[in-house]
C-alpha cells in the first residue's frame, strides 16, 4: 500500500462518478478520555460497525472531525485509524477521492489474526493432529456435496504436480499443507476457511514434527491425496472419510505422543 501523507486529504466529487457516503459526523462518535484513548475509539468503531450504523464502503469524517467529535487530538485519531486498518476494518486512501473506508474483513485477514494467537500458544504436533482427526473427518461430507467441477479438477492438477515432485524428490511438507486447505476451501464456507486459513502454521509444525521421523513421508500420503480427490468426485462420503481417516492417523502415529488408533 503507498506510503499515507502526513495531512490527509479530504474525498472530492468532480461529478463524474458517484461519491461514497460518508457517515454522518455529528452525534455518532462520543468524545473519550483515558490513558489509552485511541483503543476506545477502536472499540466505539468497532461497535458502530457491530451495530451496522457504520457499512463497508462508508468513508470515515475526515480526521480534523474526529479529532472534535472524539475530543482529542490528531495523533491520537491517527493512532486509533492505523489500528483499525491492521485489522482490516478501515482501509486508507490517498489521493483526491482518499480517506478512511470501512471495509469488510476477509476471511484470509481473521485467519491471519487467528493464527497470530495459535503461533503464541504452546501446541504440541499431537495436539494438532487430534484436532485434524475432529475437524477435517467432520467436513468431509461438506466436501463431497459441495465440491463443484473446477474444485475437483484444480484438486486434481494439484495432485499432478505432487505426484511429480515424489518423482523429483522435491515434495515437502508444505505441498501437503496447501492440499489440506484446498481440500477444506471445497466446503465454500467462510467460516471453515478462516479456521483452516488460521490453523496452517501447526498444521505445518506437526507434519514437519512427523517427517523427522519418517523422512519419506509424502509418498504414500500424495497416492492417498489422490484417492481422495477420486472419492469425492464419486461423491462417496463412505470412503473419502475412510481415506481422511487412514491418512491422517498415520500422521498421529510419527508425532510425539501421539498413536495409530
């Protein structure tokens, strides 16, 4: 994103496209006093947008209005704006038609947010492949109705280029990662995809965890990717769950503490 000028400026209308609403200044924001001023007013934005008296797309009053409708002082709005765009609750634009717009979070940037607070907590490998047993037979049956043509042949490709690379030597345990996900995307549920989409870094540690024990592991894992997919392209919930089962506890069976039930 390009670099914000230190004044911003204000949106304009030359008449040749529509202009954004911009929400209403006065009465919405209240003015706030504390030592952490400027995360109330994330938390006043963020209920607004709870509320839904603040839309994505709305554009934001300009800084010098908050700072009066807050009460407090530019740096402080500045502070409060840049928090909410880490988020990816206001995106900033520059430019004659810039400004603070409210924008809806994607499913990548809560799983984003997600995985920040799983990379802190101290999972073990066998810990995260109990969880997958739990959640990734428990969406199989999504999977298997909801896969449509192009989900099962970009599948299908991918299990090539896996295939290839065992012939190469070059698979690696982030090939696997990446068909577990793609594999959960076919569910076309935003809410599984935020989960999945946070969940890949101790997915990656415990497969990582599991091929120090088993070096070759992939090799029968990227034949099984393959059954799979073909199971799902029978819409044969039976034996995709079947397949998901055996492949994932092989997994548990090489991490620490874990076993082959």
């Amino acid at each position: 994103m390009p670099s914000r000028p230190s004044q911003p400026q204000r949106a304009e209308n030359d008449g040749t496209t529509p202009a954004k609403k911009t929400a209403p200044a006065d009465g919405l924001f209240k003015a706030v006093s504390s030592s952490r001023v400027s995360q109330l007013i994330v938390e006043q934005i963020k209920l607004l947008l709870k509320e839904q008296r603040l839309q994505p797309g709305d554009r934001l009053p300009s800084e010098r209005e908050l700072c009066v409708q807050f009460g407090v002082s530019r740096v402080t709005v500045r502070e409060a704006l840049r928090s909410l765009e880490a988020s990816g609750l206001v995106e900033i634009r520059v430019g004659a038609r810039g400004g603070a717009f409210v924008t809806a979070p994607s499913s990548q940037r809560v799983g984003e947010g997600l995985a920040d607070l799983l990379s802190l907590s101290p999972l073990t490998a066998a810990e995260v492949t109990e969880a997958r047993i739990v959640f990734e037979l428990g969406i199989v049956p999504l999977v298997v109705e909801r896969a449509t043509d192009e989900d099962i042949e970009s599948l299908r490709a991918l299990c090539e280029e896996h295939a290839e690379a065992v012939k190469q030597g070059v698979y690696d345990m982030e090939m696997s990662a990446d068909f577990h996900t793609r594999v959960a995307a076919c569910t076309h549920n935003t809410a599984i995809e935020m989960l999945v989409q946070s969940f890949h870094g101790p997915l990656l540690m415990s497969l990582r965890e599991a091929q120090s024990v088993e070096p070759q592991m992939g090799h029968q894992g990227s034949k099984e990717h393959r059954k799979f997919v073909d199971a799902v392209a029978a819409r044969d919930v039976e034996t995709a769950t079947e397949i998901m089962r055996t492949h994932i506890r092989r997994t548990a069976s090489r991490v620490k503490g874990g076993s082959a039930k």
